[in-house]
C-alpha cells in the first residue's frame, strides 16, 4: 500500500501560524469543543465540528459504491488483492454535514485542521482533508488542553499532518474489519447470530472465560491458625499496652497459610510446614492457656513510601473505578466532557510527563496547602512503564498553568469528583515520599507439653505523611491495607515478659482467584501488552452489550455464550485469541507508526498466511466444515451424566434426552453438579401444551426474567450437507432465520399451572383485528399497561383481558366516540430508595416496572440487569446503569411544524385502507412484527 501523499504546500509548514486578516476555518470533532475553542479564538475564526467520524469502510451492502459490488472482496470493504487499499464511504448521517463544512470552507481563506493528537484525531483530519478537497492551505492545529493560552499558542504554531500516523492507524482499522469480518459469520453459522469477533474483545472475552475456569476448577482448602493477644505488663508508657499476634510456627516447622496450598487444596510442599486442622488448633490452643510468653526479637526497619505518577488512560480508569464507582467507559464520557470545557488536559494518552508549566502549577499549589516542608528541592520526572509510549505528550492533569482548586472549579456531581481525584494525584506526584518505621515484633512460647511456638506481629509508623497527606491510591483488593494506614505497637524490647490475655483457634478456607473487575481487566490487556489505552473502554463496552460478560456487582462475570465463543476459538483459530501472538501485532502496527515495518506485507502474511503458516482466509474457509456446532457449544458436566449447552435460545442442561433451562443470572462457576441436580429435580415451569394445528409448531408455556409466558418452539436449522446445498438453499436459509417464535404474556387470570392449549392459541392470535372505522383497522392488543383498543395513533383502554377477545367493532366505535381518559394510576411504593446520582444530584430509587424492576432518577429508567438484585445493587452500579441509559438515549429533536393536512383522492385513501388491512391482518396471525418483549428461554 502506497504511503498517503501529503506535503508541506498542502498542509502549511510547522509554525507558519496564521496569516494576517481574512476568514480561517477550523474543524474540531465535537460541537461543545468547538462552542469552547470558538471563545478563545474570536473574530476572524469559524469554529465548526466534525462531529466525530466523516467516513468510514462501508458497514453494509448498500453502502458499498456500485463499481466495487461484483468483486470477491466487495464485503469486506479492502481491496484485498490490491495492496489491501480500503473503500471509504461518508456516513449516512453526514452527508448533509459534510456539504454544510464544504459550504463554510468556500467561504474560508485557510483550513484549520484541530481534531486531537493522536492517531484517531490525526486520520480524522486526514479523511477531512481527502473529503473536502480543500483548494486552499491546510495546517493542521494540535493541542492537549483547551484553555485561551493553549489554543492561541496552537493557532500560531501549526504543523504538517503525521502521516505515519494516519498509516497506523488505517492499519488498525483495516485488521480489525478483516479479522471482524471473516470471523464473526463463523460464529453465526455455529453458535449464534448476530455474534462478533475482534481482535481485542475475543481476546479480553477469553480472559474472563478463563478466570472463570479456574474458578470452577479451583477446590478450596481449609486450615486452622491461632490468633493471640498479648499485655506487655504495664511498660507500654502512654500508647496501647496489648497488642494482637498470629501463630507462624510449631517446633520450628511453619504453620500452614493460604498461600501454601495449590488451586487443587493441596500443600505445594509439605516438607517444614505444618497443616492444622480445627482439632489440632483447638488443642494446641488450650495446651497453650497459661503458658510462659516473652519477646524473642524486635526488627526495625525504615519505611518509605514514593508518591504516584500522575495519571495516564488506565490508571486514570482503574482509580476511578476502585474510588468513584464509575466504569471504563462512564470514566472517559465524564473526562471528556471535562477536557472539552478546559478543565483537564488530554484523557487518552499513555503519557506519565509533565510539561514544566505543569509541573511548577503542581508544586506551587502543594507548597500553598501543605508548605515548602513537603516540597522535594526538585521537580519529580516520571517515565511511562507502557510500551511504545508517546512520551512527548502530557498526562492527563488539570488544565492551564496555574491548576484551579476543585471548589474553583464550580464543578458538581461526576464531573467534580473525577477533577478532584485528577487534581489531587497530579498534586500528590511533586511532594515529598512518606517515612517511617515498620516493626516486626517475634514472641515465642512454650505448652503445657513442651511444644515451642512463635507468635509475629507486624507494626507500622508514619513519622512524616509527605504526599500521603493530598492523596492515596485505592486497591483492587478489599481487604488490602492502604499506604497511609498504620498499625501502632506497644515500645517492646527483646527478652520482656508478656501474658496472654486470650488464644483463639481460627479457620480459614483458600478462595478462588477473584473475577476481574474493569479495572483489573484494564489493568491484564495492559500488563500483556494487547490494544492500547485509548481502546479498553470501548472493548470492555463492546463485550457487555454483546451479552459475552454480564456484572455481578463490580465483577465481570462470563455467560455460557462466552464459553461456547471461546472454546470456538480456542480450538479453530488458536492463534486469534493467543495472548502473545496478540501482543505481538500490537508490536507490529506500533512499528508501522515508526516507519520501522510496512504495512502491505505484513497484512498480507497475516490474511493470506506464508510459506507454512496459513493466514485468516485459509483458516476460516478450511475449518468451517471441520467445526461440529453441538460439539463446541457443549460442556460436560463433571462427576455428571449432564452436558451444559448453548443453543438457539440460550443454555441449558440435557440428560437422556431430557432438557431443563439454566437461569440467567446463574454464573458459569456455580452450576456445580449439586446445582444442576437441583435444577433437573425441581420443576421449571416449562410445560408443552401441544401442537397448534395452523403452523404444526409446538406450544409451551414458560417461565422468564419478566414472568409467564407462552410461545411456540420452531425447528433448529439444519446444516447443509455440502455447499452445493448451502447455495441452493440460501434464500430458504435466510428466510427461516428471519422467523420468529411468536410470544405472547400470560394474562392476570392466567398461571402456568393451569394455562391451556386453548388459552395459548388465543393469545398468540393477539393482536386481533375488530374491524374497521374512519378508515383505519382496529384492533385489540395486550400492553405494558394492560388491554386496549388501537385505531391508527389513537387508543382507548379496556376495562378487562377478556374484552380483547369480545370486544366488537360497535363498542370499539362507542370507546373511540368518548374523550380520552389522561389520568394516571398512583404510582407504586419503590422497592428501594438509594443515594444521588453523581451525574444528576437527584435520588435513586428501584421500582417494580412491568418488564421487571428498574432503577430511576426520576426522569432516567435503566432496567436492572442480568446479575443485579434489587437487595444488592449499589449506588455506584444504579448511576453506571442511568449512565449508559443516558448515552444511549437518542438525541431530541424539535417537532417539525405541522402542515395543513392535504386532502386525499378517493384512489389514495382507498389503497391506503387496503393496506392497512392487509397489515392488520397480518399482525392478526403473528406473522409481522416483533413479539412483545418478555422472558428468553433457551432451547
């Protein structure tokens, strides 16, 4: 593939600064940066946004431009055979965006490309300048931070566009649309549609898996240890005169800890290391009661703790998730917002430096709240751990020279506490390290039948808190001691008598590696060099809303669908989701973005493969009849007779032909063989009906995360025998696949137990057509709030279910004559009030919706999800569901003016009543639209 073409008389030469007089346009990515940077930069200057992303590789057929459709390659949107040139096409929803910059640049004198320095925002502006075809000089403007001085400098100080930059990342984009691409109708074919594949997110999907793994492999084991409380007599002065103390050794042999044991729960080495169990320490305990105690040793040591680097994208991310509750991608909505109205630099950046603006902001601001004492005589210098950093950027700080305080800052809720954790680090990175003493304090003892024991406890001391005192970083593990806290012992000296005030036996069980957590996960890709800091968020989104991980608190937890996906993988593309083949492209494009390796040859070893190592087309086109659907989506059970599978319509369990559902929220490590015996023992309310004798299909009544209901089960595609048949049946395929079970809620009156085939056929055949007024179907229909009549975009309610079946058109005519009724019900008691939204400030509460219950700040809903209980859910998990309500949430948009409505010919009106009642029809015997939303059941 060619280098992009560029020069210096097409983009302005570094510095050139803008010329005196006449109209400069620049292009931003977002409106509010523009709304901001435009007050800066005053007359003279047209500030205008992108909007993010002008174009991009086709994402359907008929994007895909007419020239191209008949080649092989077509759908992939690459050229593959041609140095994998890629087809670009404006987006839908910019084209009119792009005709208006178009119409503001015919008016400009010079082009200002300023969307944001790194390789997204650097192929931003080049598609910009490709697009738009400016005839006039084009400089590209860079900045990390929006604040007057900032921008006027970067005004005045343009360069070239980075085309290495643009390289690399069109590098990116075409991998991961070929890997994306080529493996995701894979997965459609032989786990599930509408599944997908890509580079990172299969990659971080088989982390979790794996976590979950040793979670279910993993057996735990039990030992016993003793805790003891010792007085120092009365020579302790003014501090504590006892302290606590844990059993370590028995006649020289170490007592047996967690760390001892294997995920099997057994002893790594027995050898030297004593096991006890409950018997053992009760007894040892009581032979122990009233024995001689004394001070074996005191150890000192000196304690010194150096401040944190100031933060860069994933320890911006992780802190924010261990202290503020907020997920990935909440972090990086909240700090976007924050960079965009000037309070903090830059938030995607792997960077730990600091500008010396910066860091004399820091120090000064240090020097005011906690005095020069706490101010090392140096600046601190920090250097990224990450590999192929960009350090000539900054990390992500406050904004501006001198840093405003957070109360300066007018900030409130989300926004005001990132800031504020942001401030406080990069503060806390330019003070002094903290100092002190750590103790260690030995005693030893004899029983009452001569066995020799030691006892350690362990104190610390902060004498000076340094940097400790703005700032201290959290940990993943809860029961993890902080950096500021201290443990004070009583002043003991070698050889000092002590008594026992107590000895207990305590049982302890190993546990299971803990589930990853967003910042743990952020923190794994990171550690083993796979994607990059920019991306985590959006993949860790991408993996949730694919239902490949769902939560379960702050853990993400792995469905079975995950299970299946991988274990594809795993076993026919090892090297897609191989954590060291995975880090090593990272390597490769970060040397494409050096200008130390060429892109063209590299794509093409990695799609067409090499001499003895088969590439992406090869393994997708030899293995896809290699790959048996039942065998990769089964898991046996062990010590079982039971096979866990992912079908169609979700997991569940099969034994002898006998088949029972797996719950929803049910986590993979604990469907343990008791689980899946209990689950075939108890009833699942599942129960066929019969056959319904118009479709031949056959008709349950189940049980779901939104109540009762009844659907019909439609036969599971056959796989084609060979491809001659695959061909010859795909418009049959496709069109089986279209199919939907029909769906349809119990009524009140109705329970599971009692429901018949009868009943089920009546409300499968909703919604029932009553006939015809003003030219316009009515018909009777099941709702969120109950029954009632629909005639075009009117309705009325009914009083009972029953009347959906009743009902004639003649009533219906009566109902429709009557004023509609707009009172509302009384709103029902929440289930559970919680605490303020952080992005609103107004009160969380969890109610009882008629699809399950939901969380509401009064003017957001989020329905609770797969793994959230209304008992359970935190404040932090209830704002992070609003939040991704909220960002979801398309935008609002004015009502058109409404016209005069023009009046209709005899012949329109006619056919559009033909219609309608053809549609009406239709909907009548469930074969058009969308069932309503209800409980899923698997196969």
């Amino acid at each position: 593939m060619p280098p992009k073409k560029g020069s210096a008389g097409e983009s302005g030469a570094k510095g050139s600064g803008a010329k005196a007089g006449g109209n400069r346009l620049v292009i931003v990515e977002s409106p509010a940066k523009a709304k901001t940077i435009a007050g800066y930069l005053g007359p003279g200057y047209t500030v205008e946004s992108s909007i993010g992303h002008i174009r991009d590789l086709p994402t359907k057929a008929a994007e895909i431009p007419a020239r191209y459709k008949g080649e092989p390659w077509a759908r992939l949107g690459v050229d593959v055979d041609h140095g994998f040139e890629p087809i670009y096409v404006v987006n839908t929803d910019k084209k009119s965006h792009v005709k208006k910059l178009k119409e503001l640049m015919a008016q400009a004198d010079e082009l200002y490309l300023a969307t944001d320095e790194d390789r997204e925002g650097e192929a931003i502006a080049w598609h910009l300048r490709e697009e738009l075809k400016p005839k006039i000089p084009v400089r590209r403007m860079v900045f990390n931070e929006i604040t007057k001085d900032a921008i006027r400098r970067a005004a005045d100080n343009t360069r070239d566009l980075n085309l290495r930059l643009v390289d690399a990342q069109e590098t990116r984009r075409i991998l991961d649309r070929l890997y994306g691409y080529e493996v995701s109708p894979v997965l459609w074919k032989k786990v599930m549609p509408k599944l997908s594949a890509g580079r990172v997110q299969s990659v971080a999907t088989r982390l979790v898996v794996e976590r979950e793994r040793e979670r279910i492999a993993f057996t735990p084991a039990e030992y016993w240890g003793l805790k003891a409380v010792f007085d120092t007599l009365g020579g302790s002065g003014d501090g504590p005169s006892t302290f606590a103390a844990a059993l370590v050794s028995v006649d020289g042999n170490r007592v047996a800890v967690g760390r001892d044991f294997t995920s099997e729960g057994t002893l790594r080495s027995p050898k030297g290391v004593l096991h006890l169990d409950e018997e053992a320490a009760r007894g040892l305990a009581d032979r122990l009661s009233g024995g001689e105690f004394g001070v074996r040793t005191v150890e000192r040591k000196p304690y010194r703790r150096s401040p944190y680097a100031p933060f860069r994208t994933t320890t911006l991310q992780q802190e924010a998730s261990r202290k503020l509750g907020l997920s990935a991608k909440q972090t990086m909505q909240v700090a976007q917002r924050l960079y965009e109205n000037g309070f903090i630099t830059y938030m995607r950046t792997d960077s730990t430096t600091l500008s010396e603006s910066a860091l004399a902001a820091a120090r000064g601001q240090a020097t005011r709240l906690y005095g020069a004492d706490y101010i090392p005589d140096k600046p601190r210098a920090y250097s990224s751990k990450v590999k192929n950093a960009q350090e000539a950027h900054e990390a992500v700080r406050p904004a501006g020279d001198t840093f405003r305080t957070p109360a300066q800052t007018g900030l409130s809720g989300a926004e005001f506490r990132l800031y504020e954790l942001i401030w406080k680090r990069t503060v806390a990175s330019q003070m002094k390290d903290a100092v002190g003493e750590s103790v260690t304090v030995k005693v030893a003892g004899t029983s009452s039948t001569g066995e020799q024991v030691e006892f350690t406890a362990t104190g610390k001391i902060i004498t000076f808190h340094g940097f400790l005192k703005a700032y201290v970083e959290g940990s993943d593990d809860p029961e993890a001691e902080l950096d500021d806290r201290e443990r004070r012992l009583p002043p003991v000296e070698e050889g000092r008598p002590l008594k026992a005030e107590g000895i207990e036996a305590e049982g302890h069980a190993t546990r299971p590696p803990a589930r990853y957590t967003e910042a743990t996960l952020v923190k794994e890709l990171e550690d083993r060099e796979i994607g990059r800091p920019s991306t985590y968020a959006s993949i860790i989104g991408t993996i949730l809303d694919r239902g490949y991980v769902f939560k379960k608190g702050s853990a993400l937890v792995p469905s079975f669908l995950a299970f299946a996906v991988v274990q594809l993988l795993e076993r026919h593309f090892g090297n897609l989701v191989d954590y060291d083949f995975t880090a090593r492209m990272e390597d490769m494009l970060d040397g494409i973005a050096r200008g130390d390796a060429e892109r063209v040859p590299w794509l093409r070893r990695f799609y067409f493969g090499a001499e003895q190592e088969p590439g992406l087309k090869d393994l997708v086109g030899d293995n896809l009849s290699e790959i048996d659907p039942r065998e990769v989506s089964s898991f046996p059970i062990p010590g079982t007779d039971i096979v866990m599978r992912v079908g169609r319509y979700g997991p569940y369990m099969e034994r002898d032909g006998a088949r029972v559902n797996v719950p929803e929220d049910l986590a993979p490590d604990e469907l343990t063989p008791e689980r899946a015996e209990e689950l075939f023992a108890a009833p699942s309310g599942d129960r066929e009906l019969g056959t319904d004798p118009g479709t031949g299909h056959t008709v349950v009544v189940k049980s779901g995360r939104f109540g009762p209901y009844v659907t019909e089960l439609l036969p599971e595609p056959a796989e084609p025998a060979d491809e001659g048949e695959a061909k010859k049946g795909k418009a049959k395929a496709k069109a089986k696949q279209a199919e939907k079970p029909r769906t349809a809620s119990l009524l009140k009156s109705m329970t599971p137990e009692t429901v018949t085939l009868e009943d089920a056929l009546r409300l499968l055949s909703l919604p029932r057509v009553v006939g015809e007024l003003d030219g316009e179907p009515v018909t009777a229909q099941n709702g969120r709030f109950g029954p009632y009549l629909k005639k075009g975009t009117d309705s009325r309610s009914l009083e009972t279910e029953e009347q959906m079946f009743t009902v004639t058109l003649k009533e219906a005519e009566e109902l429709f004559a009557k004023p509609k009724q707009r009172g509302r019900r009384a709103a029902a008691a929440p289930l559970r009030e919680l605490g303020e939204d952080p992005a609103t400030g107004q009160k969380m509460v969890v109610k009882d919706g008629r699809f399950g219950p939901y969380v509401t700040d009064g003017e957001t809903n989020a329905s609770l999800r797969k793994g959230d209980e209304v008992e359970s859910i935190t404040d932090e998990r209830a704002a992070e569901l609003l939040a991704e309500r909220r960002a979801k949430a398309p935008a609002k948009k004015k009502a058109p003016a409404k016209k005069p409505a023009a009046k209709k010919t005899a012949a329109k009106s006619t056919t559009k009543t033909a219609a309608k009642k053809t549609t009406a029809a239709k909907k009548a015997t469930g074969k058009t639209g969308t069932p309503k939303k209800n409980g899923g059941s698997a196969e």
